[in-house]
C-alpha cells in the first residue's frame, strides 16, 4: 500500500497475513502457516490504540455546568453540556438583512410567487 493510503482492502489484508505466517512460522508450510495465523485472530476485533476514552468525572461535569456559569461564558455550552465550539467563543454576525426575533426569514420569495 502507498505511504499516504489509511485503508486498506481485504485483498490487501489477506495478503499481509500470508506475508506474516512465512515470518512467524518458519518451520511451517505456507498453507499451513496461514491457517495458523488465521487461527490467531478468529473472533477478534481490530484493536484502536492511542485514541482518548471519554472522562465522565465529577470535575469535567463541574466544568462544564452552565448553570453555573455567569456572562458571556454560559454562551460556551448548549444545554446538554456540549461545547458549542467557535459559535460558543465569538459573537457570529447574522447578516441576513432580518433582525434577530424575525421568523420568517426567508419567505419572502415564496410569498411573492404565491400571490400571482
């Protein structure tokens, strides 16, 4: 597989165990050391490694609590506790042309044309 590729297909796969079986069992024939490493990881999952679980620790819910949270920084977190991420930060600017309680934005062109 290229350098750059981060899948890769089954038939590749397939050829990497045989490739692995001529390594871990010399003494073995080919078929015969496939069918060991085939053996090795029946009924197992791909293992991920190095990626964060998620913490559900009495501290990270503290942080995150808006209820306790004053000013700007309740605007951090939607009400789940989620972080609302650049939206929560910065004030996103609506230039739309409606102001903000408007709810029928939008409409404009659909209520011209139902009007003909």
């Amino acid at each position: 597989r290229g350098k750059s590729s981060r899948t890769i297909t089954f038939e590749q796969f397939k050829e990497a165990l045989q490739e692995l079986s001529k390594k871990r069992f010399k003494d073995k024939s080919d078929e015969e050391a496939v069918q060991e490493i085939y053996k090795l990881i029946e009924g197992k999952a791909p293992i991920i490694s190095g990626v964060t679980k998620a913490i559900s620790s009495p501290t990270v819910s503290r942080l995150t609590d808006t209820t306790k949270f004053t000013g700007s920084h309740k605007e951090r977190f939607d009400p789940s506790g989620k972080g609302k991420g650049k939206a929560g930060r910065e004030d996103l600017v609506d230039d739309s042309g409606y102001v903000s309680g408007y709810r029928h934005a939008g409409t404009y062109d659909h209520k011209v044309q139902g009007s003909k």
